[in-house]
C-alpha cells in the first residue's frame, strides 16, 4: 500500500515519560551506623513538545509512525544522588496546525507562528527520596516518594495550510495553471477532473509585495456535505485573506455557465461557515480559446452584481495575469496592515496548579451512592490525587505520612464539617481511588513507628552512641589533662 505524500489530519498516540522513583537511604560510615537519611530524588520523566517548523507543508511523518514515547525518569541512590531526568521528544509540525484532544474534543492549540510550542505531554514528577523529606520534626524518614506517571494522551493533528490567497472553482478549470503560471510552484496538471489531489502552493512576487497562493482540489455542489473532495479541503481557505474564483469561459457540460458556477462555489463557502469577511477576485480563464472573449463579455454583467471584481485571464498566454497578481498583492498588504504586530513565538504549557493553601478550593468533598447499597465520601482535587499516586502503601510509615498532609490539607475538618463519621468509607481520586476508613483525630503519621520527631532506628542504636559519647569525652578530658601538666615545662636543649 502506497503511503501519500500529503496527509493533513492524522490522530497521534502520545506518551511522556513517568518520573523516577524517590530513594530511602541512611547514610552509614565507620562508627556511625545511622548518619542520617541520604536517598536522592528521582528524576523527571521526559515531555512532548510540538513545535512549528517552517520548512514542513505535510503530516505524513505521523501518518507513518503514530505513537512517540519519551523516555522515564530515572530513581534516586543513596549517597545523594539524585536520578537522570528522561529525555523529551520534540515534534515537528508545520505552520497552521490545530491541535485537538481526540478524546474529548477540546482545542488544545493552533499553532502558527514560526517556533511557536506546545507542550501535549508532561512528564510526570519525580519523587522525593527521603533526604528531602527530613524535617526537625521526621528526622530519618524510612520512605520515599513515588514518582508520577507521564501524561497519555491521543491527539489530533489537523493542517490548515497558511496562505494568503486561496483559489477555488470546479474541478479543471485552471487553478493549478493559474498558480504555475504566476510563480515557480509546478503541480500536476491534466485534463481530466480531479487532478489536484492536495493543495498546491505557490510564491508570488508583485513589485514589493510577496505572498503564497494555494489552490484548493476541485469543489462541486455539495462539497460542505461531503461530495467530492471539497469536504476535505476547504479548510484550507480558512487561513486565507483573499479568495479567488477561477472560472472555465471555455466549460462544455451541460447546465454550467460562469454566473452559475459562481453560484454553486459561493453556496458552498456559505455552508462552511467562516469566510464571509474575505474579499472576492474572479479570474475568467482560458480567454485564449476561440470566442473567449465575446463569451467573457456576455457573462461579465451577469457576474458584475456579486460585486466582485472581475479579470479576464489566460493561464496559457500570460493575457490578464499582471492584473490579477497586483489586484491580489494589493489586498494582501492592506489586510497584513490592518493586522496587529506579529506576536513572537509562544510556549504553551498545561495550566500549574494555581489554588489558595489551606482552603477548600484544593478539594471537593461529595457523597455517592445511597444509604441501602452504602455510601462513600469522594474526594477529589489536583493535590489530594497527587499525594496519592506519589504513596507507597507497602510502607506504613508512608501512609502515615499522606494522612498527615491530607489533614494539614484540611480534608478530615471538612469532613467532621459536612457530616462523615469514623468508619465512614474515603474515596480520593476517579476511577482509581484508592479507599480508607475514615479514622478522625489520629495522626497516624505520628503513631506508626514512634512519637513524632523519632526514629526506632535511632532509639535502637542509641546505647551504642551514649558509649561512643563517653568514650570521646574520656578521651578529650584525659589528654586536656596532659597538656595542661606540660604546659609549664621547658623544651630540651639539643
């Protein structure tokens, strides 16, 4: 199966990089057992940038491969050492790519601007080791941190083409001429219908002025309904400043004149919607068949009361093509000085988590489910999710830890507040939410091992460091005790 050489809408599979596990460490040297905690943290997991380049006109490369990956972070070691982040992809696209969430539909961007980025896949952060989590209060924490799973996600990319004029008219009649014979652009070019298969672009020069001109694959009645290829392509016009009807003088099929071809193109752009503040051109072409000019004459006051203006062309002799090109660069410029100055390159980045500490708007409480199949309280909130997905609930000491957040949070006040009981089942998260009996008024983190600000590890060496004390201080007292007897006493003579 042949792969095409344009495509301009592909669905692409995305997956950033989960961040690398914290390490628990104690430190240990020769008469010290326990030197405290050294576990590092692990490192980010590697993201996925979209990024505009200038040179790309196509998302074939997506078509070809559809799923990118990046890369996970690395865990932390003892000693300190922190783990590698995962490295971060960067995906090329081409100007005039709209971004959408497959899933749910939402517009995530539309990238234009050359450079412009958009981060569609964050890594996921790394998780503490337990040198960071050390406080005068939790001297040796024996846990660390899980890091967080990478975003997933399945993203559409769609290419609207940025030019500044669009051409559009029936199969044939002469917009991939028109385009060759005004710049270096050479599409193919046939006389069957349907020759242009994917828009063409070409680079016009009038006087001081330059801009692109794209043809749009052949349009007929019901296009915007999904006939023919029009479906397909004309959002390729939407992006464009000026449209331009060509019109075949010379059409043989029945029922077709230029006023109703006009018509029938017009009706068309109406359906899809969007374009009704573009200024019109009609370009009469292929005035060097016989009796052009007479047939251009007659259709002309036929056409004049669209309003638009009018000119005669021929793609084969060059007749009539100066005009158009200046008609064409003349709206260019007035619409490109009507814009605003062009913005520089952007970075879009999912929104950081932006809430008031200490207040319920970092948390939802609700109650699902009814009294005969049982109930449960549902918490939801980016940090209480978060901590969740960051706990190691093989470790005791680690619970205790996310049950002392969670209440500084002030999760189990507004809880008492709305009416949960001890007991009561605690859902935090979707889906996935992991439960818990609703336990008020403990602090678990400080029951788990020892009283808060201890360590059973460190009470169990502790006669050995009281010795080790002792010895040092017998030590230090014995040899003061010494220099001070020698002090007074003169050095020998040699």
């Amino acid at each position: 199966m042949a792969i095409p050489s344009f495509v301009d809408r592909v669905k692409l599979s995305v997956q950033a990089g989960n961040g690398g596990h914290g390490c628990a460490s104690i430190r240990r040297e020769k008469f010290k057992p326990l030197g405290g905690p050294d576990g590092g943290n692990g490192g980010e997991g590697g993201s996925i940038t979209l990024r505009v380049d200038d040179s790309l006109s196509t998302l074939v490369d997506y078509h070809r491969q559809s799923v990118r990956k990046a890369t996970n972070g690395q865990p932390g070691k003892g000693d300190f050492q922190h783990g590698s982040r995962g490295e971060s992809i960067t995906l090329s696209v081409p100007p005039g790519t709209v971004v959408t969430d497959a899933e749910t539909g939402e517009a995530l961007a539309d990238l234009t601007g050359p450079g412009d980025e958009l981060v569609v896949a964050q890594g996921g952060r790394g998780g503490l080791g337990n040198a960071a989590l050390a406080t005068a209060a939790r001297k040796a924490p024996g846990f660390a941190l899980l890091g967080e799973e990478g975003e997933t996600r399945l993203i559409q990319l769609e290419l609207k083409v940025v030019a500044d004029v669009g051409l559009v008219g029936f199969p044939s009649v002469g917009k991939s001429s028109l385009v060759a014979a005004i710049s270096r652009a050479r599409p193919k070019i046939a006389d069957y219908p349907f020759t242009t298969l994917v828009p063409n672009l070409g680079v016009v020069v009038a006087g001081e002025v330059t801009y692109t001109v794209a043809d749009v694959p052949g349009l007929i009645e019901g296009a915007s309904e999904g006939r023919g290829l029009g479906f397909d392509f004309l959002r390729h016009i939407e992006r464009c400043q000026a449209i331009v009807h060509v019109i075949d003088l010379g059409t043989y099929e029945p029922g077709r004149d230029p006023a109703a071809d006009l018509e029938v193109i017009e009706a068309e752009l109406a359906a899809h919607g969007g374009l009704e503040d573009r200024t019109r051109l009609i370009a009469l072409n292929k005035v060097d068949l016989p009796d052009a000019h007479e047939l251009a004459e007659i259709a002309k006051p036929e056409l004049e009361r669209f309003g638009f203006p009018i000119f005669v062309i021929s793609t084969k002799t060059g007749e009539g093509l100066g005009g158009l090109k200046f008609a064409m660069a003349e709206i260019v410029a007035a619409r490109r000085a009507a814009l605003p100055a062009a913005a520089p390159s952007k970075v879009l980045r999912p929104s950081p988590v932006a809430s008031k500490k200490g207040t319920a708007e970092e948390f939802t409480i609700a109650k699902k489910g009814d009294g005969e199949g049982g109930f449960v309280w549902r918490v939801r909130g980016v940090k209480p999710e978060r901590w969740i997905r960051q706990t190691d609930f093989s470790n005791a000491e680690a619970v205790g830890y996310l049950a002392d957040r969670l209440n500084r949070l002030g999760v189990e006040t507004k809880l008492l507040d709305i009416g949960a009981r001890p007991g009561d089942a605690v859902a935090i998260g979707g889906e996935d939410a992991v439960v818990f009996d609703f336990a008020p008024q403990v602090d678990i983190g400080a029951e788990i091992l020892s009283r808060r600000g201890e360590d059973v590890r460190l009470e169990a060496d502790r006669p050995a460091v009281a010795r080790r004390k002792r010895m040092d201080a017998e030590y230090h007292a014995a040899k003061a005790a010494v220099d001070n007897a020698t002090s007074g006493m003169e050095e020998p003579k040699s």
